[in-house]
C-alpha cells in the first residue's frame, strides 16, 4: 500500500518515503515509526503501543521516544511547534492528522512466473538474521536474538546504509533459506548472521559479514567470555561487532566502486573511492579524497555524508601539516555545517563540525561535538579518536588515553588503529610518561609508516629521554612525511588550551634537534 499525503509518497512495500519525487533518506526506526501512525490515523496512538510495536516492549526513555517523533516529523516537512502533520495529545499520545490518499502498489513485474525482486539500491542494505541457538534448549532463544536486535539497533545508529527492521529479518528464524534468496526477497547487499552456544557459565557467539550478491564472506569473528554479567557480556559483544561492520562495508563498496567504469560513478561511489583514499593517511592520498568528494558533492550538493567527511578530510590535513588552517578552515565548516543540516542526528556531521572547532581552536565546542557524535552512535571510533585527540590538547591527559584505548577496543581492525594510538601515544607524553609513549608511538608506525603524527610524539619522547639515536631517525621520518615540520609551524598551528602543554611539547622537539 502507498499513502500519499502533501509532497510525500510513503511505500510500505518499498519502505520508500519520497518528497516531490526525490527519496527522503531514513532510519528504519524512524520509517517504522511514520508508517505505523500513518496506518493509525483513526485514532491516538498511546506512548505503550508505539513501545509495543516500534522497541518490542523495550524499555525506552521519553527523551529517545521524542527523539524519533521529532524525525519523523522533520522527514515530511512538520515540526514540533506547528504540528501540521503530527499531532502531539497531552498525556494521551500521538496521531497523525494529515489528510491521506491510499493506493494500492502495483504488482512488480513477473519474468518467467516468478515476481520480481526488489530493486537494490546503489546504497547498500543490511539485514541481521537470528542469531542460531546452539545451545539445544529453546529456552536460550531470547539470548541470541536478543544478540542480533542489539546489533541491528546499533548499526542503525549508522547512517551510511539501510538497515532492515527486525520484523522482516526476523521472518528467516529457524527456517533453511540461502542467504542470496533472503537478499533479494529483503533488497539488501549485505547479511549479518550468526550463533550462540551456551554451556554451563560460558558463552560462545560466531558473527559472520556475507556479501549475499557475490557470495563472498567479508567478515568473520567468534567470541569466546565468561558468563559472569550476561548483559555485559551482550553489550561488549554487540559494540565489538557493529563497530567492526562499517568499515568491512566501506572496503566492499570501495571493492565495487573500483570496478565501474568512471564516467558511470555516482556520489556513492565517489564517496567509497574518497574513503579508501582518506583511511591510508598519506599527503598523496588527502588530495585525492578532496578532489572525490568534491566531484561527489558537485552531483549532489545535499550529501551530508560527501560534507561530513570533506570537512574531516581538511582539517585532518591540517592537523599534519598538509594544508594551511586559514585557506581550508572556511569550507571546511560550511560543510561540516551543511552536513548537521542535512541530517542533525548524523554521528558523522557532528564529528566534522567537532574537527573543525579543534583545528580552529574552539576546544569547548569540539569536545561538545564529538560528545554529540559519540550519543548518537556510541560505537563510532573515529570520534572516539577524535575526541581523545581534543581531550588531550584540552589538558585532560588521563581521559584522552582512556577514550584513545576505547577507541581501539571498540574497532581492533579499524583503518585508523595507527592513529589511535598515536594519540595514545601523545597522552602518555604530556603525562611524562616517555617509555610508554615510545612504544605506542612505534604501535602506530608498526600499523602505518607514514603517520606523521606518530614520528612527531616518538622524536618529543625520545629527545626527552636524551636517547639521540632514536629521536634522529624519528626526526627524519617527520620530514620526510612532513617537510615544512618547524618549531614556528608548531607553537601557531597545534590547538593547546595550555601554554604549558606547549612548551612541553617544544622542548621535546628541541631536545631531539629540530630548529
């Protein structure tokens, strides 16, 4: 069924909102949410049934409940205070007031008697089926699904691609379906399945990542823990998991990108290629991220993730010494801006404009960025490095190393871990801890040799310690991958909240023999 309604066309079938015919990007919560007071328009929706039929009778606060009402409303043009649409009934509920013209969907076209399949979008989908119980009581069941509803939760939480409600992949519960025939009957690319075997006060769960059109396993894990919280145990696991899926996807749709032809890429892929680029970190490479980015938001100047990460691109240039603050910083922000909104609850948007504000020295305002980013999606590791890297030139050096080591928890094969822990690496030198900054600092060139950042904080170590050697070499590194390193560049372009943070870090570079 197709409910029309002003400039919007809401598809159940499809789960496609479209505004004035260009498609209106949501989260399947969120989708969830519009097509269900749509379909109840006769009557006042209780805050219980939207708890019962959107969250499963989970609990939920009334801030996460308003969070999802006021993007619905966002998504088809209401608002809170008007209300044109979406009424809110004191202590009642809600209902949807628009007036609505229903239809049904046409039947798909059938080739050789069979329907056909969904379209797949060049966005890709995900679904994550139950999770097995190999446990062999049925009594556990709850465990493992309750394992894949908090995967699916917290990849929704991501906002590069569709994720499919439970409701739907649920449907594949104990049933012997391939993977490809639940791809094509859900319209997704990507397939989240997995198991749960618990014995006595163990647990062990295996998690796999497929890509159901090629048939290529991309992802692979097994979790092996004491039961000693089972609730703990489930949120480690599901955080260790969702944190690892995005990056796998981004590699795969990088994969795909670069078997088009160039003149048939769209935003998408530019956005993939400029990713793949932006994760290696060289001078050669940000370059080239630009450049796609800027291809990509020429197509759609709307694109809120191309914004989001242009922004993150430029100031991470900054940060290493590849571009100038005052002629990128401008477009920086006014992406980072145009990305916050285009989409307010984008974790990535909010890192941007967080990056921006630590470059530009506004260190209250990044922390509060990239505290905005981590509420929206906790298992975000890029701003979890990026807020430990602005905790650190806030003068807050035990937290920047806590949030740095959560960061490489939370992603262990992530393409930024080199960074990661050079900025660990950078928290223990401003607590004077050298040894250990050392060998962080080597953790991170271990992982990537070109990571300026991490030969800054090894050459500061090391002329500390007075180890001459080791703070030469590291010295030549730095040039080598930062040639205009100078101590002028570094008292004016580096953030510190701290005169003292400063001239620690200038005597490092002093004692290792730069001029």
């Amino acid at each position: 069924m197709r409910f029309f309604f002003e400039n919007n066309v809401l598809d159940g079938d499809l789960r496609e909102l479209t505004c004035a015919g260009a498609a209106v990007p949501l989260q399947p919560q969120v989708f969830d949410l519009l097509l269900y007071l749509v379909t109840q328009r006769a009557r006042v929706v209780s805050k219980s049934d939207l708890i019962s039929q959107i969250w499963g009778d989970r609990i939920v606060s009334d801030s996460a409940l308003n969070s999802r009402i006021n993007a619905v409303r966002k998504a088809i043009g209401d608002d809170g205070a008007a209300q044109r649409l979406i009424k809110t009934i004191p202590r009642k509920g809600f209902r949807f007031v628009g007036e609505v013209r229903e239809e049904a969907a046409a039947s798909p076209a059938r080739t050789e008697g069979k329907p056909a399949p969904p379209h797949v979008t060049d966005r890709p989908g995900i679904a994550v089926l139950a999770f097995e119980n190999m446990s062999g009581d049925p009594a556990q069941d709850y465990f493992g699904d309750g394992i894949s509803e908090d995967i699916l939760t917290a990849l929704s939480k991501q906002r590069w691609f569709m994720v499919i409600a439970r409701n739907s992949s649920f449907t594949y519960k104990g049933r012997a379906v391939h993977i490809r025939q639940i791809a094509e009957e859900l319209g997704v690319r990507y397939v989240v399945e997995g198991s749960v075997r618990k014995a006595d006060k163990r647990v062990r769960i295996t998690a796999q990542l497929n890509d159901a059109v090629s048939g290529n396993h991309l992802w692979a894990e097994r979790y092996d823990r004491e039961l000693v919280d089972v609730f703990a145990v489930q949120d480690e696991i599901t955080n260790a998991i969702a944190a690892a899926i995005e990056p796998q996807i981004h590699a795969a749709e990088n994969f795909r990108a670069h078997r088009k032809p160039p003149a048939s890429l769209d935003a998408w892929d530019l956005l993939m290629r400029a990713l793949s680029h932006y994760w290696r970190v060289t001078r050669q490479d940000h370059d080239a991220a630009r450049g796609l980015l800027e291809r990509a938001i020429a197509i759609d100047p709307n694109y809120g993730q191309a914004l989001s990460v242009l922004a993150v691109n430029a100031m991470f240039g900054v940060h290493l010494g590849w571009a100038e603050l005052a002629a990128v910083a401008p477009v920086a922000e006014a992406a980072a801006l145009a990305a916050v909104r285009c989409d307010h609850e984008d974790a990535w948007a909010h890192a941007a404009l967080g990056s921006v504000c630590f470059s530009t020295r506004r260190l209250a305002d990044a922390l509060s960025e990239f505290e905005q980013a981590l509420a929206l999606n906790p298992n975000f590791s890029l701003a979890q490095g990026y807020y430990a890297l602005a905790l650190s030139y806030a003068g807050r050096s035990r937290d920047s190393f806590e949030a740095a080591q959560r960061a490489i928890r939370l992603s262990p094969r992530d393409p930024s871990l080199a960074i990661y822990h050079g900025i660990a690496a950078y928290a223990r030198f401003t607590e004077r801890h050298y040894d250990e900054a050392i060998a962080l600092a080597r953790e991170a060139i271990r992982h990537r040799g070109d990571l300026t950042g991490a030969y800054r904080v090894l050459a500061v170590s090391a002329g500390m310690t007075g180890d001459g050697s080791l703070a030469e070499m590291a010295l030549g590194e730095l040039r080598r991958t930062q040639p205009g390193i100078s101590l002028h560049w570094i008292a004016t372009q580096l953030p510190w909240a701290n005169d003292g943070d400063r001239e620690h870090y200038l005597e490092g570079f002093r004692r290792a023999g730069l001029r």
